[in-house]
C-alpha cells in the first residue's frame, strides 16, 4: 500500500511539474488575469500548490542522481535522446506547419549550449556530476545546502533577482534545487524532528498560501496595479522552498520515483512537455478550446496527462528497439573507448581525425569550396544587406549566411560522393570537384563582370554562343589555364590514389550516394513551390532567391544554390483547349475585330510619342484606411486626374513588386494568370524566351529611362530582348544628365528623370516610345531626408503605423507633384503628339492594416493619361468610360483609344479585355502572392470568376490561351501573325 501511494505521490508531482510549465504561458488567460477577485486568489492558492510539486520534485531528481552512478553511456544516451526529440519536433513542425528555420535547426543539435530545454539541461547536468557530492562530508553537504536555500531566501526578502533565476526558467535555477535535493539526501530525522518540520511546513505553506493570495489586493493598494501580485507565487520564492525542502525531508530515506527516473520514463515526459514547438501547439490547442478558466485548467490536466503516457510509451518503445539493433552494441562499445579525464582528450581527438581523415578531409574542402565559391561573388571586401550597415563580407557570410554557406557544402560534399561513387577513386573525385567548384564560381564570377547577372539555367541553351562570348569579352589565357589547371589537377589527384589510397565505398554506401545526390539536387524543381515542405525547408537554412535582383541574390546564396534556384519555373498551367488550331481560331477572330476598331480610328501608333511612366511607389496617402493627413500633398495630379483620363489601378504588389507591374505594361499580359513559381517574369521568363512582345515594337524608336542602376530585375537584358535601341541608367553608356538630389535623399529626382525624358522627346522629332521608370520615392522613408517633413505628419494612423515614415513619405510626393506640373507644361510646348501615362507601381509598404480587411485599398495607386495640346488637337481624347478601376495590362489599349491610333489584333483582345472584363490582379488579401486571380469592378468590388457572364468567361479565356501561347507554348500566335 505504501509503495502505491508513493507511485501515485511521483506521479502526480510529474503531473503538476508538467501543468506548472504550460499554465502561465502568455497565450493561456492565467498569467494576464488581473482581475482583484475571489478567482484571481484561487489561481494563485492553485499556483503555490504546482510551485510546490516542481520544487519537490527536482530535490527528487537531485537525490536520486546523487545515488547512483550512471556512468558515460546514459549520460550521453540521455543527450541523444534530447537531440532526437529535438529533430523529431522540428521534422514534426516542418511536416504538420510548413515551418522551418536554420536557428530551429542549430536549437535542435545543439539543446544544451543554445539552452533549447533548461530543464533538460540541469538534468544532464545532475547526472553527470552529482555522484561526487558523495565526496564530500555530511556537513559541508549540509552547508552547501543552506547556503542555497539561504539564497533563494535572501532574494524573496529583498525581492529582486540577486542571483539571475527570478524567471526559474534556466538550467542555474533548475541545478540549485536539484542540489538541495542532493545535499539534504540521507538525513534520518528523529520523531520530535519530523513532527516539527511537518507543523512548521504545513504552517508555512499555509502562510506562503494566504500571502500569495492576498497579494493581488496588496499590488493594487499599493502600486495601483498588479506588479508585485505573483510576489509569493513563484519558483524561485524562498518560503515555498522551504516547504517543498520540509515535504523531501520527511519522506527521508525512501526511494520514492527513482525507477521513473532511472528507467528515463520521467524524462522523456518532461522533454514532450518542454520543447518549445510541442508547448506552443499545447497551449494553442488549450486557448483554442473552451473560454471558462476552471475548464481550461482541467484541459490542461489532460494534455500532462496524456504527455505522461506519451512519454513513458515513446521510451519504451525506444528502449525495446535499440536492444535489438547491432548499432547499439557497437555505440556502447565506441562510448567505452572515449577518455575519462580532460587530458587525454586532445590525444582521442588526434586518433579519431587519424582514423577518419578521409570524412574529416572531404567535409573541410567542400566548406571550404563552399566559402571560396561564395567571397568569389562579390567585388569589395565590404557588403551593405541594409541601408545603412556595412560589414566586412566574409563575417558576414560566416555569421549571417551560416546556414546558406553550410547547406552549398554539403551538396559540393554529395558531388564528390556522387563521383567518389562512381570512378571509386577518392583523390580522384576530389580533383575533379574542387577545380570544377572553382571554374563554376570563376565563370560566374565573370559573368557578373560582363553582364550584372550570374550564370542562369537559360544560359544552358545559348551553349553556341559561349565561344564568341569568350573570343571576344575573355582574355584567352583564362579558359587555357582553367584547362590546364583542371587537368594537372586531376593527374594530382591519379598520384595520391596510388600514393595515399583510400578503400572505395561499398555497393551498398555508393548506392546511398546517388540516390541522395539526385534527391537534393533534383528537389531545386520544387524550390520555388511556396506551399511545398521543401521549398519551406530551403528558405530556412536561408535561401533568398532575389528574382528582382540577381546580383544580390549570387551574392547571398552562392553561385551554386542561385543556379539552382532558377531551375524551377512553371510559367503556366495550360488553359484547356489550347492547341495550334484553336490559336488560328483566335488569331482570326480578332483580326476581325481590329478591322471593325479600325473603321473608326485614324492616327497610327508610329507616330505617336508616348510615354509609360511608372511613379516609383506613389500613392495617395489619403486613401489608406485609418489614415488621417490635413492638406492636399499632390494638387497638381489631383487636378490632372480630375480633368484628363483617370482613375485608380489595381497594383499586383504592395511594398514591391515593380518589375512585375511594369512587365504588364509593356507585354499587356496579366502576371496572376503566372503560376506561383514565376515570381518575376523579368528575370525567369524574358530571357528564357527568344521571342518576347512588348508595346515598344509597334515604334521606330524606343528608350529605356531609369536614374538609378540597371542590374535590377535585369531590365539592361530584358530591355535589349524588348527591342530598346537605347537603354539610360547609372553606369550605362548612355549617360543620365542633370543629375539632382533632394535634401539628404540618396536617389536621384522625378525632376532629373523628366529632364532626361524631355531630353529625348526634343531629340527625335518623330514618334517614339518611351519606358521612364523613376527611383525618387523608392524606400526607406528616412526622415532626415527633407527638412520640412514634420509638414505632413498625420493626425491619426493605423495602429503599428509610423507617423514620421508617412510624413517623410509624403513630404517625396510634394516634389513629385511640383515635378509633374513642370513636366507637363514642357511637353505642352512640343509640337508633336504627346501622350502620358502616369501610374504608381505600388503602394509603400509602410502601412500595418490588415491585409484581410484593406488589402484592396492597399492595392490601389493612382494613374491618370495625359495628351498634350498638340496631341489633342490631332485627334488624342479624354476617356470616360471603364476608367475608375483598371489593371496596367490595360494602359495599351487605352493609350491607343485615346490617341485614336489603329490596333493589331492583339490590341484589339487588349482592348476587348480592358473594355468588357473588370480589373485583373492578384488576390489582394494574400499580399504579393500570384496563387489567385482576382478581379475588381469600377466601384472597387470583388467579383468572383463565377460570375462573370459567359461572354467575359469566353473572353476571359481567350486572353489566358494567348497568354499561354506567348509565354509558356509554342507562340504560334507569331506564325498567324496576330501581333502585328
């Protein structure tokens, strides 16, 4: 009978140790109830009675592990077992939430130093060294053990954190109680000894009790709120570890939970009940269910008790396996040859690096490689990840890119075993990878020089090219020594095998090697999958693609994952019915159409001059939901929308995305009818394609204008593919003049942008296209950019929203406007038609509303178009119809409407699109994600695919058939000649 009431006495301290930890987690409503009532005291009465049971129970834990000696093997079992369950939660978490990170990672493989589970910790902590409190005399065991719960005495007294463990949530907190445990172990008490201690405990914990609950009153008379409420109901409090110490001494000698401990059942439940991710899903699914306090207590008493047998269950099962497996037995062997002191150490370490020279050598020259390969792709010693910090780039690859840099060596590691697995020669296939690791990372390398972008799977195709590439922009000793180093080399590699050699791998283990090799290179065709468990696992050992700026994105991951990022790309799932004759079927019935527009059109697009200018960031701040602004920041464009063709366009980014809304400008082509993985078409579609239409074709002469660097998005590329006969950007050969900057603001002017367009206009006195990009309002919004900024700032945001980001923000907006005004009045004194469009790409992402409830606000900007007065007297027009709400796939068709200029069939789909469907994105309540399309009427509603009419459905589908047929089939549209 009394060992049954000793086992449930164990058990239900575990059981209340587990509650204690979950219960007073933030997203539970007991740490924050702050109600002075009869209930606030219950939870704390109830608080002090777990507090109780923890502290008991770790003085347990410190006995028992003083008394027995469980030697090397179970201390570094018990180690693995918390590795292991550590990589179990994270796989879980992984598989179960889609979630993964390289930090996670390093938590996992390394609890004990990154203190993933404290109490984890102190426990192998105990094991390991309480044995040697047996050394030591009963009086200095029982000195040592006053001296600590003195301390936790002293600090409940003067009731501050003396000894760094007031939160009780580290492995020192954890090992002191354990200590007393271990210190106070062996005492046999006389009768009159235990009958004091048991009134003086009881009377204590009645104390401890009553203070703690009366605290909450005492808190708010005191310091008119709760601060000092959980006073007398913490771990580290002094008076209830008297109390636990009073209830471990009169159970004296007994053996009370030791097999529980010993036999690691007790352990495994407290690792369930402390990783981090399994108690952030306890207590979530506890918060979730059931709002009244005294159910979700219960709940919680189920979940520990569930995790009790959980644990014990899981142990078990683990133990029972491994006594089967032959690996265990030559674990425990390995376990018995490592040293017993500190100073034969460095010697066992010597002959293991000795025995395993071949792992250890081919680990160290794929990191190596992997470090090498990487510093390769940067031009200065220093690096700027933001705005406004600089370090040197090698400690910011070793410290920042860690799990990136790790990762490139690990698949440089499984080329070599792939190799290795092959030839069976070690020297061999470590002279074939490290040259070829190198010349990859050189040829990028140059590359980079030669045109601002790394090596891209679509340069696998231009093979034939390579050599006139090399003739004419390498020097011919590079590719010849590369040659000749590879091959001297390899013939080193040839020596040392014969010299040095090293057994092959087995039949078994080379098979292992190539499967996993084309498993993890093979797995780059889903990288780009964002709902995939591998792309999730990817970006979180720190891969960041960087579509829009392939530099940055080489220099961040290496030309070896950059490579491989850009090898999944699925442009576009098929549209039903796609084939070469439903495209002539198409082709013919809008050259049809483009006959009937024509009828009525008379100027030619030739002729024109118009221009796409695409407002870096801007937006009427005005319209943001929550968001209160006196005054009028863009007069002039106000007044410019109010009498000329304008309105709202639907953005399909926020805070970004401006190559994809350009894109849609120029091609007229709708980025969300792109699956998920084509996240920039700039980068991963144009030049892959050896034909790519853009509106710019239909003119004589076309130029690209952007006042700040053309390696972005790869528009010196792209631009060249679209048929620009010239492109003016900083560093290009066409140079960008009246270089001006405002106050302290980094980027050059909308007014230089304009200058540089008016440049041009004057220039040519024939029709001409021209793409003008501006960089002004581009992020961040410092404030110490503009002097006047204070100007602006808002009566009233969105809560998370900085007043002074916005108002530095739209402080940038006032010398747009006043640049605008300028602009127009200029291009009015040309005596050739002039035709605006000015649109904002996207909104700043400076706003903290819900995307849920604002994103299609958020998604808004401002356009209007603009014709001047030459153009106007000429035929050019003021629309009124299908203007309020638009997407940019629609500026083409209404730039040709409005300028009364003749259509192709395809601007004639174009116009059709723009003129009977509603505005097309992306879902503006996921971000910037292209997972869903989404369409908004002129008053700015959703409508549902669903309901469109059939005739929109048919055309709807029309435009994604062409759209397939241009970019992702085989554009036979060209062969029917439907784009010209």
């Amino acid at each position: 009978m009394k060992k049954t009431i000793s086992k449930t006495s164990w058990y239900l301290a575990l059981f209340l140790t587990i509650m204690n930890l979950w219960m007073w987690d933030s997203q539970l409503p007991f740490s924050a109830y702050s109600e002075n009532n009869f209930k606030m005291a219950i939870l704390q009465l109830f608080h002090v009675i777990l507090i109780v049971a923890e502290l008991w129970l770790l003085m347990q834990v410190g006995r028992t592990f003083k008394r027995h000696q469980l030697g090397r093997t179970r201390v570094i079992t018990s180690w693995l077992v918390v590795v292991a369950y550590a990589l179990g939660a994270l796989l879980l978490r992984l598989l179960w939430k889609n979630e993964f990170s390289f930090s996670e990672l390093l938590n996992a493989v390394f609890p004990l130093m990154r203190n993933l589970i404290p109490l984890a910790t102190a426990y192998l902590i105990a094991m390991l060294t309480f044995p040697r409190v047996n050394e030591y005399s009963e009086a200095h065991r029982r000195f040592i053990g006053k001296v600590l719960v003195g301390m936790f005495l002293v600090a409940t007294v003067f009731y501050d954190d003396l000894w760094g463990i007031k939160d009780s949530q580290n492995a020192l907190f954890y090992l002191m109680v354990m200590l007393i445990g271990a210190t106070f172990d062996g005492i046999d008490l006389p009768s009159h000894w235990r009958k004091q201690i048991k009134r003086g405990g009881v009377g204590l914990f009645i104390v401890t009790a009553i203070l703690a609950m009366l605290m909450p009153t005492i808190s708010v008379t005191i310091h008119f709120d709760m601060s000092t409420a959980s006073r007398f109901a913490s771990l580290s409090d002094g008076l209830l570890v008297l109390v636990a110490l009073a209830i471990f001494l009169l159970k004296g000698k007994t053996t009370t939970g030791e097999r529980e401990l010993l036999n690691g059942n007790a352990y495994s439940a407290l690792l369930l009940a402390g990783l981090p991710f399994l108690v952030s899903r306890y207590v979530s699914f506890t918060a979730a269910h059931v709002s009244n306090l005294s159910l979700k207590i219960i709940l919680v008493g189920a979940l520990s008790a569930v995790i009790i047998f959980v644990g014990t269950v899981i142990n078990l099962s683990l133990q029972k396996l491994f006594s089967h497996l032959p690996i265990t037995k030559r674990y425990e062997a390995w376990v018995a040859t490592l040293p017993h002191h500190l100073m034969e150490w460095p010697a066992w370490v010597k002959q293991f690096c000795r025995r395993h020279w071949p792992a250890i050598t081919a680990l160290l020259v794929a990191y190596g490689l992997a470090v090498i390969s990487n510093l390769l792709m940067f031009t200065s010693w220093k690096v700027s990840p933001a705005y406004s910090m600089t370090f040197d780039n090698y400690i910011y690859l070793l410290t920042a890119r860690q799990g990136n840099l790790l990762f490139t060596a690990f698949l440089i590691w499984l080329i070599f075993k792939m190799i290795q697995s092959i030839v069976g020669r070690y020297w061999l296939s470590m002279g074939i990878v490290a040259p070829l690791a190198i010349i990859w990372a050189i040829a990028n390398r140059i590359k980079l020089g030669m045109r601002e972008e790394p090596i891209l799977p679509s340069d696998m195709m231009m093979y034939q090219a390579y050599g006139n590439i090399l003739k004419n922009l390498v020097s011919a000793w590079i590719p010849i020594t590369a040659v000749i180093v590879f091959l001297l080399v390899i013939s080193l590699g040839i020596y040392l095998d014969h010299r040095f050699p090293v057994p092959s791998p087995s039949l078994k283990r080379r098979g292992i090697w190539l499967v996993l090799t084309v498993f993890f290179f093979g797995s780059s065709s889903v990288w780009n999958h964002t709902d995939s468990r591998i792309s999730t696992f990817i970006s979180g050992m720190g891969n960041s693609p960087f579509f829009f700026n392939q530099v940055t994105g080489v220099r961040n991951n290496g030309p070896i994952i950059q490579f491989m990022n850009n090898i999944d790309v699925t442009v576009m799932k098929q549209p039903t019915g796609y084939s070469e004759a439903r495209m002539a079927k198409i082709a013919k019935e809008y050259k049809e159409m483009a006959k009937q527009i024509n009828r009525h059109r008379e100027n030619s697009l030739s002729d024109q001059s118009i221009i796409f200018n695409l407002s870096e960031s801007f937006s009427n701040p005005k319209r943001v939901p929550g968001l209160q602004l006196k005054g009028n920041p863009i007069p002039t464009i106000l007044s410019l929308k109010k009498h000329n063709t304008s309105g709202l366009m639907i953005s399909s980014g926020y805070g970004g995305g401006t190559a994809n809304i350009e894109y849609m400008t120029l091609t007229g082509l709708a980025t969300a009818n792109f699956s998920s993985t084509m996240q920039t078409p700039y980068t991963q579609l144009v030049p892959r394609l050896t034909k790519n239409w853009t509106f710019n074709q239909l003119f004589k002469y076309a130029v690209g204008i952007h006042p700040y660097q053309g390696v972005f998005y790869s528009r010196v590329i792209d631009y060249a593919k679209f048929g620009f006969n010239r492109f003016y950007y900083l560093g290009s050969k066409y140079k960008i003049v009246d270089k001006k900057k405002i106050g302290k603001n980094p980027f050059l002017s909308d007014t230089t942008a304009y200058a540089n367009t008016l440049k041009q206009l004057k220039a040519d006195p024939n029709g001409t296209f021209i793409n003008l990009v501006t960089i002004q309002n581009h992020m961040p919004y410092d404030t110490k950019y503009y002097s006047g900024y204070t100007k602006w700032l808002p009566s009233k945001v969105s809560e998370g929203t900085d007043k002074n980001t916005v108002a530095a923000y739209t402080t940038g907006l006032t010398y747009t406007d006043k640049a605008v005004k300028k602009f127009i009045k200029e291009i009015n004194k040309i005596q050739k038609p002039i035709t605006v469009v000015f649109y904002g790409d996207h909104l700043p992402g400076i706003y903290n509303n819900s995307m849920a409830k604002d994103g299609t606000k958020l998604h808004q900007t401002d356009y209007f178009i603009y014709s001047n007065t030459y153009a106007q007297k000429h035929g050019a027009r003021t629309l009124t119809d299908h203007t309020k709400v638009v997407s940019p796939n629609d500026f083409i068709a209404m730039v040709a409407e409005q300028t009364n200029s003749k259509v192709t069939p395809y601007l004639a789909l174009l116009t059709a699109v723009y003129q009977d469907l509603p505005a097309v994105s992306v879902n503006t309540g996921q971000g910037n994600t292209n997972a869903t399309v989404q369409f908004t009427n002129d008053k700015g509603q959703i409508v549902k695919e669903n309901q469109l009419t059939k005739k929109q459905k048919q055309l709807w589908q029309d435009y994604k058939l062409v759209q397939y047929d241009l970019t992702a089939g085989k554009q036979y549209l060209y062969k029917f000649k439907m784009m010209k």
